[in-house]
C-alpha cells in the first residue's frame, strides 16, 4: 500500500475543529433529548456519539464517519403508573442519555476544540512573526 503525504499540522489542527464541533452539536443534542420519550420510531431517544477515524499510514488529521446511536446501553426505567406510556408493570422507558457524563464530554470536547484552535492561533502568530523578521 502507498504511503501518503503527511498533512499539513493546519489541516490536522482543522479536522480537529471540525470534528469537535460536530461532537459539541450531538453532545448538545443529547442533553436537549434527555427527556424524549418517544420518537419518529415510537421508542425514546438513544443517546448519539461521533465515530471517528484517521489514516493510520499518514497523519492526516480526523474525519467523522458517522453519528452513532448507542445501542450498548439500556433506555433507563421509571415507575409511573399513571403516564399513557408505561407499560403494564407501570415503567415508562426513558432516554439513554445520562445528563453528567454527557457534561464530561462537553468538557472534553471544548478544551479539544480550545486546544486546536490556539495551535491554529500560535501558528498565525509564528507567521507573523517571520514576516515580520523578512522586512
């Protein structure tokens, strides 16, 4: 197999960004759903993560296969008889979604993106810098 070109440190810097973005948008979209109880499948929502990958002969930064739904962790259950939606021992299932860890990932996931983008920001500096020397 080939070897391919390393990637620039800017567009590595810059996959990093983009998927971390994407990660901050599911995370959102995660904690808003915590409470859905039904969906267009007529289940709760399931928790959504990124898969993500690179290309191990190269570094060429990150790129998000898709957004997955967990499917390893059960829907939590809570006893209210009286809701339209519990089922006949009176359990309404609930969404997947577990509000602190998805607070960690928030956590995570913007000190990724703050770190990617002061390496794109020290990089405009060293820049400038050097012109700055050339004149």
């Amino acid at each position: 197999m080939p070897v391919r070109a390393a990637a620039s440190p800017i567009d590595i810097a810059i996959s990093g960004l983009r998927a971390e973005s994407m990660r901050l948008n599911v995370i959102a979209s995660n904690i808003a759903n915590a409470e859905t109880t039904r969906t267009a499948t007529g289940q709760p929502y399931r928790r959504k993560d990124l898969v993500l990958s690179t290309d191990a002969s190269a570094l060429a930064g990150v790129r998000v296969e898709r957004v997955a739904e967990d499917m390893t962790t059960d829907f939590r259950k809570i006893y209210q008889p009286g809701n339209p939606l519990a089922n006949a021992e009176g359990y309404v299932s609930m969404p997947n979604v577990d509000i602190p860890t998805e607070l960690i990932n928030l956590v995570t996931a913007s000190r990724a993106y703050q770190a990617n983008a002061t390496f794109l920001k020290r990089q405009q500096e060293l820049g400038d810098a050097t012109l700055e020397l050339l004149r």
